[in-house]
C-alpha cells in the first residue's frame, strides 16, 4: 500500500503536466489566428471564411472609424478658431471680355403663303371626273377635274367646219383680189367672215377649256371640296383648296416705335412651338402702311421648308434685331445691383491671393438687356474680374475668400 501511493501521485502530477503541453500550443493558435487580425487586409480576412474572425475584423475597424472622426472633430474645431478667413464671404467672380452684343424684339407672327387658294368652278355643268386626290402634288396646268360640255363640243365642230369654209374663201378672194379681179368689197367681206369665224371658234374653245379643270400653279391638293356628279356654276361651288407649301413666310405686326430700327434685310429669329423648330433669315419686306387700329406695320420673312413641317397659319415668334453693338462689354444681369439712388453697380475683384481678395464698389452705365446678359456703356473694362456670385451683401474694400 505504501508504496504503490507514491507511483499513483507520480502518475497524476505527469498527467497534468502533459495537458498543459498540449493546451498552450491550442491557445497560441487561437491567439495567433483571432487575436492578429489587426495585422491582416480585409480581403485576407474574407479569405479564411472564419465568421467569428471577420467579425472581430469588423467591430475593430468600426472601433477605429470611431476614433478618427473625433480626431477629425478636434482638427475641424481648430481649423476654425486659427483660421481668420473662415468668416469671409465667399464669391465667384467672371473675367470680363467684349463680346458682339444683339438685342431683340419679340412680336407675334403668323405663317402664310401666297399660293394658299380655293380653286372655283368657271363653267355650269356636272362634275363628271376629279382625277386627283387629298395629299397628292401636283404641277402647274395638271388637270384636276372634268365637266360635263353640255354639247360644246358638237358645237365647235361645226364652227370649226365653217371657220374652214370661210378661210378657203377668204384665200381664194385674196388671190384675185391680188391679180385686179373682182371688186375690194368682195375681198373684205371674205376676210370679215373668216376672221368672224376664227373668233367664234377660239370663244368656244375657250368656253371648253373652262370645263377642264386645271391647277394654276404647282402645289398640293390639301381638300377636295365637291363630289362627282354634283352640278356646279361659276363662281359659287368651291372645288379644291390648292396650297404651295415651297414659298412660306411670316408676317408679323410690329410697333410703329420700331419704324427706324426695323429694314429690308434686318436679321430675325423666328421660332415655331408647334413644330418645335427655330429658323434663321431676315426681313424680306417692310410694310408702308401704319394700322390706325393698333399702330403697327407689317413685315414679311421668309422661311424654307424642305421638310414641309411648316403650315399656313401656324403661329410664329419673331425677334427682330433692333440694336447690334460690336466690342461691346457684356456682364450677367444678376451681378448688377441699385444703390438708394437708382444708380447701378457692381462689384470687381482685386485679388491678393489664390483664394483671397478685395470687393471694389464700381459705378456703371447700362444698356440693353438679353437673355439675362446686360450691355455696359461705361464704368469697367474687358479684362475687370466682376464678382457674380455672392455680391448681394458685400461693403466696398471688404475682403472675400474666392472660390474656383
């Protein structure tokens, strides 16, 4: 008994040193891979596909977003108590340069043409054919429709047969007349008969053409008014509407103010909205006539329309330049201030850094005004640095911080 309790507490004591053996290699595995994840990428992270590592990877980078925004913080606060242009306005400014300057008038317009026509009857008769359609282009002396002659034709036969007659006559007559045989009675009487004939012949004929309807000029049949069958008169049944949509212009009244600003070949802008087009030309005419009603003149433009998108009637915006200025000093309309005395100002930069400089106060003379933009007659110059943005509230001599 006694000695077999000294080898049982020998076999114990190894037995417990052995487990340490083998626990602290464990430990400093897990250390190793859990403890050092400071020490890796995020993507070597990832790649060990540990969720417990890669969220410990996670709340420690959290930690250290944490810890920079209040180092941040701390930077910001002292950025601002050592930094004496922080409270400065901040501005923008635009180098000025002379530019060509137009301004424009708007005024009202409406698209016309004048081969815009209803074509009437010119004979009384049933229209027995229309040998055209709506939409369809047609030349000038096409024929459009027929009418039925009323026996015209039987008639200008026989006219015909006695015009012939009375030529032969007449020839025959001439040939004696010229050899001193018969009588000169007898020689114009034929004449007179003959050329009685020819006239009736050539009315008749002309009465005929009328029942043959024919388009006067080139263009497109835009309606067809009345029906075959359908007995028409002159003058009272509308057949077709005829419309050239080749030679298109704007008319537009315009202001008798205008009357010494506004010449043949003055440029224009015309804008459609219904088709969304906008068109360059110049004033084709000018009217001579002031409307006592409104006190306006007229002023035609005329237009191209290839694409044909272009309709008599459509409503049209003309601008009309009425004042042009070459060299001209051109600033943003919102830059221009006015002081308690209605004068106008605006102010100009005078840098002394990068990113600091100093607002002067300037006087100006102002002209017209387009497309916010303004024309300045007098108090700066190209290459002024004018201040654009931030102006509103600035004092003169006042120092700016100048933002790029």
């Amino acid at each position: 008994m006694l000695q077999n309790t000294p080898m049982k507490t020998k076999t114990s004591s190894q037995f417990r040193h052995m487990k340490k053996l083998i626990y602290f290699p464990i430990l400093s595995l897990f250390l190793i891979s859990c403890g050092n994840s400071g020490d890796r990428s995020v993507e070597e992270v990832i790649e060990t596909n540990d969720l417990q590592d890669i969220r410990a990877k996670k709340v420690e980078l959290g930690k250290q977003q944490r810890e920079l925004a209040t180092k941040m913080d701390l930077l910001d606060a002292a950025i601002i108590r050592l930094d004496e242009t922080s409270s400065l306005p901040v501005v923008s400014y635009q180098t000025v340069r002379d530019t060509t300057f137009r301004h424009y008038t708007r005024v009202q317009g409406d698209v016309a043409t004048r081969e815009n026509i209803i074509i009437y009857s010119e004979f009384s008769g049933v229209l027995t054919k229309i040998h055209v359609q709506e939409g369809q282009q047609v030349s000038r002396g096409a024929l459009l429709a027929t009418i039925d002659d009323g026996g015209l034709r039987s008639q200008l036969a026989q006219l015909e047969a006695q015009a012939a007659l009375a030529k032969t006559t007449f020839e025959r007559q001439e040939r004696l007349w010229k050899q001193n045989i018969g009588s000169e009675i007898q020689f114009l009487e034929a004449q007179t008969t003959y050329q009685s004939a020819q006239n009736a012949v050539d009315q008749l004929k002309s009465q005929l053409g009328k029942t043959s309807v024919r388009a006067p000029f080139s263009g497109v049949i835009d309606q067809i008014i009345t029906d075959e069958g359908q007995v028409v008169s002159p003058g009272q049944n509308q057949l077709f509407r005829l419309v050239n949509l080749q030679n298109m212009y704007i008319q537009a009244a315009v202001p008798e103010t205008y009357l010494n600003k506004i010449k043949t070949g003055t440029p224009v802008i015309v804008e459609i909205p219904a088709i969304s087009k906008e068109y360059e030309g110049t004033v084709k005419q000018v009217g001579s006539y002031i409307n006592p009603n409104n006190r306006t003149f007229q002023v035609e433009v005329s237009i191209p329309n290839e694409d044909r998108l272009i309709k008599p009637n459509l409503i049209a915006t003309v601008r009309l330049n009425d004042y042009s200025a070459e060299n001209a000093v051109v600033i943003p309309e919102t830059s221009v201030q006015k002081n308690s005395m209605g004068e106008s100002i605006v102010y100009l930069l005078k840098e002394e850094t990068d990113s600091i400089g100093i607002a002067q106060r300037a006087m100006i003379e102002t002209g017209y005004t387009q497309d916010n933009h303004m024309e300045v007659l007098s108090g700066i110059e190209p290459g002024d640095k004018i201040i654009v943005e931030g102006a509103r509230n600035l004092r003169d001599q006042q120092k700016v911080k100048i933002r790029n």
